[in-house]
C-alpha cells in the first residue's frame, strides 16, 4: 500500500566560522547537515569518500571511475593505519548520494548532478538534491488537499 520512494533528513545546522577554515571540519557539516551522517556518528566512510568526490570535481576536473574513488579513498585510510572498506560499502554510499540527486552516474564514471543549463555551476547540485523534496512537497499538499475535502464532507 506504501511504497516509499526516498527518505531525506536535512538539518539546520549551525555554520559556525571556525568551521569555514577546515575542510574536514566543512565536509563532516556537509554530510551531517544532508542526512548522510548522524550527529554522534564517528565513522569516517562518507566523509572520506565526499573529500575524493570533491577533490576529482573540483581540483583535478574530472569525473572519477568506481576504481578512481576505490584506489584514492584505500591510499587514505592506509595512509591512517586502518583497513579501507569494502567494495560494497562504498557502493552503498555512492548509490545513497545517486538517490538524493547530489550526484550521476554516468558511462562508468561518477558526476555531480549540476543543472543542464549551467553545468560549470556546482552549486545547482544543491538545487537539484532540492527540487526532488520540492517534489515531494507537492505529493504532499495534493494529499493534505483531499484529506482535507475528506473531512469537510
């Protein structure tokens, strides 16, 4: 009877300052203030893997492989000491950021989902993650609309 399509948690989260001057300190905001990671999560998966997104996007320039993202997000959990995770974690992940539109895949290589219109403009990645819950905003005021004649009958 229902079948849920996507789950969002988005949070307001404070961007403090201090925050601005570390991009682990950012991208951890990031990953908490979309939902891809909890408040007193202290797994690192999302984080590292959203710093080897965003490094290819936006210092090399280009669209990272399954096996770019594996090999980089592998050299920096050795480079700490720790086991890199798994194929399928990673996929895991990367499937979640596909879902919510921040990014798509594409003949093999993963892009940020940016508008059509402006595709030099990584910003509307973030309206693209938006307008699918906008989408869902109006699913939802249709169903308050005949809930509401429902009641008035």
């Amino acid at each position: 009877m229902y079948r849920i399509r996507r789950r969002w948690t988005i949070r307001e989260v404070e961007l403090h300052p201090d925050l601005l001057l570390s991009r682990r300190r950012l991208l951890r905001w990031f990953a908490l203030s979309l939902g891809l990671l909890n408040e007193r999560d202290q797994r690192e998966g999302i984080i590292v893997l959203l710093d080897v997104l965003f490094e290819y996007w936006f210092l090399r320039g280009r669209n990272p492989s399954f096996d770019d993202i594996k090999h980089s997000v592998a050299r920096r959990y050795l480079e700490r000491g720790s086991s890199p995770p798994s194929d399928e974690a990673l996929r895991k992940h990367l499937r979640k950021l596909v879902k919510m539109g921040l990014v798509e895949r594409e003949k093999g290589v993963y892009r940020l989902s940016t508008h059509p219109l402006r595709p030099d403009d990584p910003l509307t990645a973030i309206d693209s993650v938006f307008d699918r819950i906008l989408s869902t905003k109006e699913l939802i005021k249709t169903g308050f609309s005949h809930l509401k004649k429902l009641y008035e009958r």
